[in-house]
C-alpha cells in the first residue's frame, strides 16, 4: 500500500470513528468534498477504491489527429519530407490543415520524429534577393522522364514561378515558353538569366529578348550555384508534385497548371519568412516597374547576341 492509498484510509477510518466530517477534515487538512469522494468510493469498492483513477477524458469530440489523419502523416514520412512539407503536402493534397507542433507529435509517437539526411558539408554561402519584382527572372529546363522537359521561371525576388512541359528543349519551344512567361508574369521583366543551354543561345531567341528590352545574362560554365533559386525550385517540384501524380497521365500539363497556382498562391515558403510569392508580390507591388519604364530604362547599344562558347564569348569581350 503506498502512502496516497494509506492516508486515504486513514481519513475514511477517522471518519467512522467520530462520525463528525468537520472535525475530520480540520483534523486532517482536507475539504469536504475531497472526504465525501474518498468515503463513497471506500463504500462501493473497499481500499481498491482508494486509488486514484486516470483523468483522461473517455471521448475527445475536438481531437484534431484522426487515425486516418495519422496514417496520412506516415505515408508522407515515407517520402522523407520534413514537418513543414508534410504540413503543406496534407493542405495540398487532402485540405487538411494541421500545426507542425502537431505534426511533430504525431511523428514522435510513431517514432519517425527524426529525418535522417545524410547532408555533405558545404561552405557558408551568403544567400542573395533582388530588391524589385522582375529585376532578375531565372529559367531553366529539367528532364523529369524521358520524352518530357519542365521549362521553368522564377522572379528571384518573389519566387513567383511559370512552368511548362515540352517533349523536347528546343529553340522553338523556349520561344513558346518565353511566351507564356510574358503572359503569365505580373510584372515586366527586366533581365533573363540562364544556364549555357543551346536551346537559350538560339539567335531568334536573343533577338526576342532585344525586342522586349530584356537584357540576357547567361551564367559562367559549372557554376548552377548561380542559378540556386530555379535549381531549388525543379527540386522542390520532383519532390512534393512529380512524387504524387502518375507521369504517364494525360492530364498531366493540367496537373501542372494547378501545383503551379498552389505554389505562388498558396504554398507558404521559409526564403520569404513565411509569406507566398503573391504576399510577397504585394508587399513590392509598388517598387515593380512597367513595360515602358523597362524599355525607358534599356540600352540596346550595350547588348549583343551572345555565344555559347564561354571562351569564345570571353574572347568577344575583350575586342571592345
């Protein structure tokens, strides 16, 4: 018998002793309530009643994790996401929104509460952004399976992203994709950069870019680090998109259209402290420039179509 139990039965003892309650609890230091529980609970189940019982509610009406709702949180575990994508994964896929304090609860009791990533080191880099909607938009192109190519663009100030599929990486197809950009965008752009693709080299393209008054800035050969933001993004969208639909589904470019509105419109991102491209957008609105202030702005005597070849194109900046 522990201590607990043994004063319990000491007050109910001293009760049928006296048979006073006041006197009890005085003697004691304890409530009436508190002696007339223990004394009822002593009179329907003898000392095993003395014990104390658990306070767990028997139903919880307002519980927010279902089993299902666990079961959901696993399945995406499987997927080595982290608490903040599953959460936007479960908002995404099912609309269901749930903290990642509650998350993290429910990963902790499964036991899956730590991702192991194994990260190789890497130097401390200072992370960059644009000041203005439109002063640097990054495109690339990635092969998700073989027959399909994801052009991507991305503001490197907002994160507001426009994306197509294309069978091929073709010059007619950036020109498509250009298109598209340009419609799709809700601010002028003002520089374009690339990687040292062939499909961004095509002259036609260039001479496109000059129409709109858009300046071209390829990067150095080996250097992707200089396109993180759109590099980050095709991983983002491997991860959390192409993981979840069926790549052979014809509705796939519709499939596309809607991940892409989720991600400016709904998908929260830690690069903007919480914020969505379009929150983002709105915030700068007022320092994003029009068409005519970017033609106002550009220079065409001092831009030229470029070369692929980086040497040769080193080569070229040296004769001025």
């Amino acid at each position: 018998m522990n201590d607990d139990i043994w004063k319990r039965l000491r007050w109910v003892q001293l009760y049928e002793e006296l048979g006073n309650a006041g006197v009890v609890c005085l003697r004691c230091g304890i409530s009436r309530p508190t002696l007339r529980k223990w004394w009822t609970r002593y009179q329907e189940h003898g000392e095993a009643g003395l014990q104390e019982e658990s306070r767990r509610p028997k139903s919880s009406p307002f519980k927010k994790v279902s089993p299902a709702h666990e079961q959901l949180i696993t399945d995406l575990r499987k997927r080595k996401l982290g608490h903040r994508q599953i959460q936007n994964e479960l908002r995404r896929l099912h609309e269901i929104s749930l903290s990642t304090a509650t998350i993290h609860k429910v990963l902790e009791r499964i036991g899956k509460s730590i991702l192991n990533h194994k990260r190789a080191y890497r130097k401390q880099v200072v992370r960059y952004s644009r000041p203005t909607p439109g002063d640097r938009v990054q495109m690339d192109v990635c092969k998700i399976a073989p027959g399909i190519y994801q052009y991507t663009a991305i503001d490197d100030c907002t994160r507001y992203k426009v994306l197509r599929l294309f069978r091929r990486r073709t010059a007619n197809n950036t020109m498509q994709f250009f298109d598209a950009v340009i419609e799709e965008m809700p601010f002028a752009i003002q520089r374009i950069q690339t990687d040292r693709g062939r499909e961004f080299f095509a002259t036609k393209f260039q001479e496109r870019l000059l129409e709109w008054g858009i300046k071209f800035r390829p990067i150095k050969p080996a250097s992707p680090h200089l396109n993180g933001k759109v590099e980050r993004s095709q991983r983002t969208d491997l991860d959390e998109f192409y993981s979840t639909v069926d790549i052979k589904d014809p509705l796939r470019p519709d499939l596309l259209a809607e991940w892409q509105h989720y991600y400016n419109w709904d998908r929260p991102h830690s690069s903007l402290d919480g914020k969505t491209p379009v929150e983002r957008l709105t915030e700068l609105s007022d320092k994003a420039l029009l068409w005519e202030e970017v033609s106002a702005k550009f220079d065409p005597l001092k831009e030229r179509l470029q070369e692929q070849n980086y040497r040769a194109e080193l080569a070229l900046r040296k004769l001025k």
